[in-house]
C-alpha cells in the first residue's frame, strides 16, 4: 500500500473512478428519492452508505482530499442513519442530496481540470459542518428536525449561506438548472460504455463467422453454385452481427429516468405542488447516442408536467382528486420504436385557452378556431413561442418548451404527439427510433440521381399520371401547389430545387410527389421515380459538404451506388416553405375550401366517393355519385371481370381464400360485361387505395371491375362484402347532413361541396343478412 | 501532420512522386500522402456543393469528399473516365478524394530538386502548385495534397466564392 502510483496509472485510475463514482452517484440519487418514501428502508441507506464509502476509500487512494474530507462527513452521518441513530425526514435528506451535489461538483471539476479545485468558493467547510449538524442535533435531539433547528450554545447559528438547507425558492431553482444543465454526468460517461462481456464473446463469436463466410466466398470460382446459400449465410451474420453490436450500444431508459426524481422533487417544491413519480419499462433498451438525445425533451417535458399540468394541492382538493399528483414515465417497444410517454394527471389543456392564445397572437381566425378539431389545436402547442402559461415562472412557460421537444426529436427521427383530456391529464408521447445509425428510407430518383428520403418524414405518396397533371398542379402567382383531398400542399420539384437537369419528358410518364412532413412544415415533393424503400446506413458527410444544409448524410445503396439523404425541413425551409400553423389560414382561403372540410381529414367522418352506373337510363345521365364511410372500406381492388363468378346468379368472387358476395348495385358489371362483349377496347381508370393514408393510382387495360371491398362491424359469418363500382373518384372528409325524410330517405352528406348519398347501411343494419340488405339498396 | 510533404526534411532525401495527368499536363504527388489509387469511379454528384467539388465516394466504410482537380484548374469535365486517389497520410483522420485523368508511374525525386513556383505564375496556381520537378520530358507539377484539402478550400477566397455555379454540369 506504499507504493505510489506512477502518473499514467494515477490518469487511468482517475479515469475510472470518475466513471464508477458517477455511477455510484446516480444510484444514489435514486435510492435517496426512494428512501424519502420508505424511510423505514435499511438496504436503500446501505446502498448510499456503501457508494460514499467506496468515494472516500478511492480518493484517499488518489490523493484528493477534499473529496475524502466531503465524504467522510457523509459517511458519518450516513453511518448514524444505518445504524438507526437518525431517522430519515425531509432535512436530511436535503443534506444527503446536497452532499451528493458537492461530491458531484468536484467529481466534474476533477473530470475538467485534474484537479479538485482551491479556489475560495470550493470550500467545503460549510457542508460539512452541516452534515455534522444534521448528525450531531438529530441524535441528540429528535424533535430538532421537525421544527426550525434553534440556535443554542452549542451549534452555531444556521449557516445562512448553505444553499437550499431550507426551502428557499432561490437555492432550488439554483440545483434544478444545475442538475438540467449539466446533466449530470453526461460529461463524464459519454466517451466510455459498460458492456456485458457476453455480448462481446457473442460479437466476437460472430466476427469469426463472418472472417469465415469471407474466406469461403473469396475461394469461390465466380459463378460458383453455392453462392446463393453464401450470401444467405453472409446476410444472416450480418443481421446477428448488427443486432448485436445494437445490443451492446443500447442502455436502459431506466439511466435517465434516474435523473427525474430528484428533479421533480425540487420542481414540486419550487412551484407548490406535491408530486409522485412513477415509472413503467425502464429497462427498455435504447440507443446510447438517442439516450443522451432526448435527455433534453424529456426534461422539457417533465417540467412541464409539473408546473402546468399538475395542480395546486388546493385546487386538486377542490376538484376531488387525490392531493398528490401523478406523472408516470412510461417506455416500451412498439413497431420498432421506443415510445416514451409523460403521463399527468393534471388539469390538462384546456383548448379554449389554446385557442384564445393562438386568436390573440394571430395564429387563427376566430372563425377558424370555431371549426379546429381538438387535435388541431393542441398541435398549435408546438408553434414556436406558444405558451399558455399565465405568468413565466423560472421553469417554464417562456414558451420555449414544446416546440423545442418537437424539433429535437424530429432530428434524431422521432416524433411527439399530445393528447389531453380537461380535468384528467394530458400524455405527451414522444416516439424514438431504435437506433440513428440505420434508418428506414425511401429511395426516390431526380434528375438523375438517387436521394433518400427519412421515412419517418414521409406521410404519403402520390402518382400524378401525366394527364392528370395539368389538372392536379396549379399555380398562385410564382408557386405551384398541389391539390390533395382539397388541401393546398405547396410543390417542391426536387431536379429544380437542386439545380439538376432535367429529364427530358417521357411521354405517358407521370412523377410522383411524396407529401413530406417535417418540423411543422408540410409540402409535396416532386420526383421522377421512386426506388424501393430501403433501410440505409446512414454516413456522414464532410464539414463542407454538410454546409450546403440540405443533406444530412449519404448512404450506400443495395447497387453499391451512394445516395444523398435530405434534411426534409431544410429542403422545405430552402423552397420557402413556411411551418403549417402560419400558412394555415392563407392556403385555406385560396383553396376557398368550407372550413368543416379544409383541414381536417380524419379517418372517422372520411368518405369514399365513388360512381356508380344506373342502368335503363340514357347514356350519359347513368352516372351517379356515392359515398361510403372510410372505415368501411378494407381495401380497393381492381378484379379482372373474368374472375368473377356466379353462383345462384350472384356475383361473387374469391378473395384471400374467402368467397365473398359482391354487390352491383348501378348494372356495372352488365355494362363491362357489354362493353367486353362489342369488343371496344375501353379503357377504364380504375384506381386503387391501399390505405386511408396512402393512395396510389394505377392503369389498367381491358375489362377490370373496380370492387370496394367492405368490412362489416358486428355481422358474423359472412363479413366481406364487394361492391362493385364504376371508379372510385377521392377520398375525402363530408358533412353528414340531418336526415329529412320527407324530402328524401336516404343518408345525404355532404362532400366535397356536393350533396352524395351516403351508403350507411353496414353501420346501421349489420344484424340483417347481408344480402337481402344490400338487395334493398339495389 | 506528420509526414506532411511541404516541409522537406534533410533526413529524408529522396521523395517518391507519384505521377498523376489531368489535360494533358503532369503533376506529382508524394506516395505518403495517397492512401489508394480507386481507379476509374464516378463520384456521385453533390447538387449545391461548390464547384471544385465533384462529389462524393465510397472508401471503407465512409464518403469521401472529392475535390476535381480538373474544376480546380478551371478545365471543364473530362471526357473520358477518370480516376480517384484517396489522399491522406495514415494519421490523417479526414482523407478525401482528388479526382484526376488518369496515374501514371511512381518516380523517385531528389527533395532539394524541387524548385520553387516562379513568381509570374497566376493567382490560381500559385494557390495550387508546390513547385515543380524537372523531368527529362518536361516539367511535373507538384502538389501538395494539404492545398487541395476541400476545408481548405472553402476556406480560401479564390474557391470558395465558386459556390453555386456547378449547375447541370453533371457526368
């Protein structure tokens, strides 16, 4: 034990005791907010006792003093309390805490500059003499941490200066900024990793295969037969090798959920509200580098939780709920993501308030605020310098909070939804992808080259086939816009945008537009062709390069060609495309749109309108226009005439290994019938959704039926049902009108300003049979 | 910068070039400083970048920058294919790519017979070349790969205005 450590030893030794003490300290930090609701909790004082020990035994080793002299202080008062000499109360855990700050601050001062720091404002003599006192006046006298400690002979009179001894707003708000700022610790672990020796014997275990795999295929003659079962083997190690490597990257979410008590615990106090926080799936796995990227959101987040969601004690009283509210920290695997929601129960968001807010900044018309669906003014939440907040406090409410937490999170690929509900909470959800490093993409191609688009930017895709894009694309003043389901979406042509040539036109080619939606922005992109969707690795470019501001990388593609990867809010920012909630107001009105139909196109009240042919009227006037709820809809398919049967004289046809009834309400299925008969060529559109969100048109030849697949609620047995249309026109948001008997007995809505009739029966009459039930509508 | 080759060192006298051609002319490189020859590659084009830049490639798991020399001389496009030399020494963390004509043979230079640039040369070459060697078939240009480093570039005054004119110029 005499030996002295030479330099580099001392570095690297520092180096992990800093590491390991800065674990030590996060620890403690849980087990201290825990050990404030089990006070009665032995192991949790153990815990802390057994991390200050092992800093005090290192840094003596080390030679730093003045930690050693901090963390004996602790460690005596800590040995009290295990011992059951002190009780555990509010005080002394407020000691505990700021012992671990000052042991936290030195622990970054050392990770800074070596050192531990001999200036005259790091001293520690104040805490320590405090700590003695807690340990001193506690044992002696029980009663002292109930009530304001009296000054008497023996102790000194309270050390003013000791931040945040008692509760003083000032002191606290000073550790919430240092605890939020210097995120505590992020410093110290970020350049090194813990890794389960497992997981590195199986990656390694894994590199072996793949030097093996490689050394096969080398050997291999070119065209040699087992090359096929080579490159399988080679892609399966891949996948296990990625997914590995993954692995050891991936931390729980449980390492920053650990910052959040203490912080809470200081928020509640500074604003006056009593607050549990309760945690779900912390140990639900997440990227390192994502780790450290939501730290930030995540605090936005929680602050805002507790100073605007969470009520007043009073007011929660008042309201008959439990005194003290709830914020849940929730995280679990979903579709490939990491979700993570904030959960209060508090007040929620009153969207009158919203929108009163939004009226006065001008972001709304008060008109248009009347027709704003829920979802749409929460979404006013995220507008730049939007706060509902009546008074800035010193936590938030200076309006810089959630759209910050949006355009953080949309930089690393996620997003953030809101919901609220008056008088019970509001849940912000934001949504994380599991790793930056890969990334699903869409490859589109333009002017020549390919460029991938983030799929998490992506809402849909659009086929302008070439006659139909002189009717799709229109022009107000210098811009061209895009009409999709009666909104105006601002055209981006991506060759032109980048100063690329043009491809000369194809005849009967059309272009694509991929609706992009980022950081509030959204606009069509407009391209040449598009790739197969890929995941990409994403590479970074140089400084230079990054620079120009509109790539955010490349990526290798599967033809070993490299692709650049847009940054879509610069792209849209760079074509002048302005963030939603702004432009809003001016796209409506050119549209000249009725406000019920302009914005808000939602699965629950979009229609399916679609013609259909009745017969025995002259040609010309047998067309008539339906609609029918989204949500009845499954899918569109276009069904080759031949392949529809009879059976009894009914129409069926055989569909995912189900035989399912079709309806012909309009004679369309004579009509085709007639027109493959003459022999004329018809060519009919047909078009096809795949889904409510993404539409895409196709061509076809020859005699194809357009079938509505329809799913009906509540029916058993025999669920599917076709009706065969003449073309589906749009899909699109209507206006169910009141039903007026007398005046006519069908359901009329309307849509896209006309008057439709709607078909409703599968919501009303599902316990009928299906097909005299449709029979009647025929 | 260890192993740059601008600050010849009495130590190490002769100096193994690495002859490179773009238009015709000859240039020279220090094989120290060129980690591969990639051959004939097209670099994919970056729209926006500026003008000296002819793209980006592929090397061992990372996109390389290319710098066209050929744009640098203020040549139009070769015609014909050309060739990437992936510059940077072993402890050079951001190599790049430099886009000439063709490569030639490797010849082995005495250091001190380098002689300096005249001071009649242009603006543009005076920012690029690093001398030259006297060869029995004419002169070789020197280059030293640190001029020609993109960060460099865009830094200097000369290229780094050339933004935005590399429109539809591509392949």
């Amino acid at each position: 034990m005499t030996r002295r450590p030479d330099k580099g030893e001392v570095e690297q030794l520092t180096k992990e005791f800093l590491v390991e003490s800065q674990e030590g300290l996060d620890r403690m930090e849980s087990c201290l907010t825990e050990l404030e609701l089990h006070p009665d909790d032995g192991e949790l004082v153990s815990e802390i006792f057994r991390t200050v020990h092992t800093i005090k035994g290192t840094t003596g080793f080390l030679g730093f003093t003045r930690t050693q002299a901090l963390a004996h202080a602790g460690e005596n008062l800590l040995g009290a309390l295990r011992d059951k000499r002190l009780k555990v109360n509010s005080r002394l855990i407020d000691g505990l805490l700021k012992l671990m700050d000052g042991l936290r601050a030195i622990l970054t001062l050392i990770a800074a500059t070596g050192t531990e720091g001999a200036r005259s404002e790091d001293d520690d003599s104040e805490l320590i003499a405090h700590l003695a006192q807690l340990k001193t006046g506690d044992s002696k006298l029980a009663k002292v941490s109930k009530s304001p400690p009296k000054t008497s002979a023996m102790e000194q009179p309270l050390p003013p200066p000791l931040k945040g001894a008692l509760a003083d707003t000032k002191a606290v708000e000073e550790t919430i900024s240092v605890t939020a700022t210097s995120g505590s610790g992020a410093l110290l672990s970020e350049p090194s990793v813990r890794v389960d020796v497992e997981v590195l014997n199986q990656m390694m275990n894994q590199v072996g295969e793949l030097v093996l795999t490689r050394n096969q295929i080398l050997r291999s003659a070119p065209g040699a037969k087992n090359f096929s079962e080579l490159a399988r083997r080679l892609d399966s190690v891949t996948v296990e090798l990625r997914e590995t490597v993954m692995r050891a990257r991936m931390q729980p979410v449980g390492h920053l959920f650990s910052k959040f008590p203490r912080m809470v615990r200081d928020l509640g106090v500074t604003c006056g509200r009593r607050v549990r926080l309760e945690f779900e799936g912390s140990e639900t796995g997440l990227d390192k580098s994502l780790l450290e990227a939501i730290r930030d959101p995540l605090t936005h987040t929680v602050r805002n939780a507790v100073d605007h969601g969470i009520e007043p004690p009073s007011e929660r009283v008042r309201v008959g709920k439990p005194v003290e509210g709830v914020v849940r920290m929730r995280a679990f695997h979903h579709c490939g993501a990491v979700i993570i929601e904030v959960i209060d129960d508090g007040a929620g968001i009153s969207t009158e308030v919203v929108l009163a807010k939004a009226i006065e900044r001008g972001l709304v018309t008060p008109e248009e605020a009347a027709t704003m669906s829920q979802r749409d003014v929460l979404q006013l939440l995220f507008v730049a310098g939007f706060s509902t907040a009546k008074e800035i406090t010193c936590i938030s409410g200076r309006g810089v909070g959630l759209d910050v937490v949006r355009n953080n999170m949309e930089r690393v690929g996620g997003r953030v939804e809101l919901e609220s509900r008056v008088g019970s909470g509001t849940t912000v959800r934001m949504r994380v992808p599991l790793t930056l490093a890969i990334v699903p993409a869409l490859v589109v191609y333009s002017g020549g080259a390919s460029f991938a688009l983030p799929q998490s930017t992506l809402a849909e895709l659009v086929y302008v086939p070439e006659h139909e894009a002189e009717q799709v694309v229109e022009r107000i003043g210098t811009t061209e816009v895009f009409r999709l389901r009666e909104r105006l979406l601002p055209l981006v042509w991506l060759d032109r945008l980048l100063g690329l040539k043009q491809i000369p036109h194809v005849d009967g080619v059309g272009f694509y537009i991929a609706v992009m939606e980022s950081e509030g922005c959204r606009f069509g992109l407009a391209v040449n062709d598009l790739k197969a969707p890929e995941e990409i690795v994403v590479k970074p470019l140089s400084e230079e390069l990054r620079e120009i501001g509109i790539y955010s990388g490349a990526t290798v593609l599967g033809d070993g060609t490299l692709a650049l990867i847009l940054d879509v809010a610069a792209v849209g920012a760079r074509a002048g495309v302005r963030p939603v909630a702004e432009d809003d107001a001016k796209t409506d009105e050119l549209a000249k749109a009725t406000p019920s139909n302009a914005s808000q196109i939602r699965l629950d009240n979009s229609m399916v309108i679609y013609e259909i042919a009745k017969h025995g009227v002259a040609e010309g006037e047998n067309v008539e226009r339906m609609a029918m709820p989204l949500s009845a809809v499954e899918r569109i398919e276009s069904v080759p005439l031949d392949q529809i049967e009879y059976a009894s004289g009914r129409p069926v046809l055989q569909y995912c290994g189900d035989l399912i009834p079709l309806v012909d309400e309009g004679g369309v299925l004579r009509e085709l019938r007639a027109n493959a008969e003459t022999a004329a060529s018809n060519r009919l559109d047909s078009e096809k959704i795949a889904r409510a969100s993404g539409r895409e048109i196709a061509h076809s030849r020859g005699a194809m039926a357009t079938v509505l697949i329809c799913m009906r609620p509540e029916a058993r047995g025999l669920r599917r049902v076709g009706m065969v249309v003449r073309r589906v026109l749009d899909v699109s948001a209507g206006t169910l009108l009141d039903k007026n008997a007398a005046a006519c007995p069908e359901q009329l809505a309307m849509v896209k300003k006309r008057v439709t009739m709607v078909h409703d029966e599968f919501s009303r009459q599902a316990a009928l049979a299906p097909m005299e039930n449709l029979r009647e509508v025929a | 910068m260890s192993g740059s080759a601008s600050v010849p060192t009495d130590a190490c006298e002769s100096a193994s070039i690495c002859s490179i051609r773009v238009a015709g002319r000859l240039f020279g490189i220090d094989t120290l400083q060129i980690r591969e020859v990639l051959g004939t590659t097209v670099p994919q084009l970056v729209p926006l970048a500026p003008q000296y830049i002819a793209g980006v490639v592929p090397y061992h798991g990372e996109v390389l920058t290319t710098v066209s020399f050929r744009a640098l001389l203020g040549l139009s496009e070769h015609a014909g294919k050309n060739c990437v030399l992936v510059i940077g020494g072993k402890e050079d963390k951001e190599p790049f790519g430099l886009m000439v004509d063709s490569v030639g043979g490797v010849v082995l230079m005495e250091r001190n017979a380098l002689q300096e640039n005249p001071s009649g040369l242009d603006a543009r070459s005076q920012e690029l070349f690093d001398g030259a060697y006297r060869m029995p078939s004419g002169l070789m240009v020197h280059l030293d790969p640190h001029r020609l480093r993109p960060s460099r570039l865009a830094q200097s005054e000369m290229f780094g205005r050339l933004k935005q004119e590399r429109h539809g110029g591509q392949k």
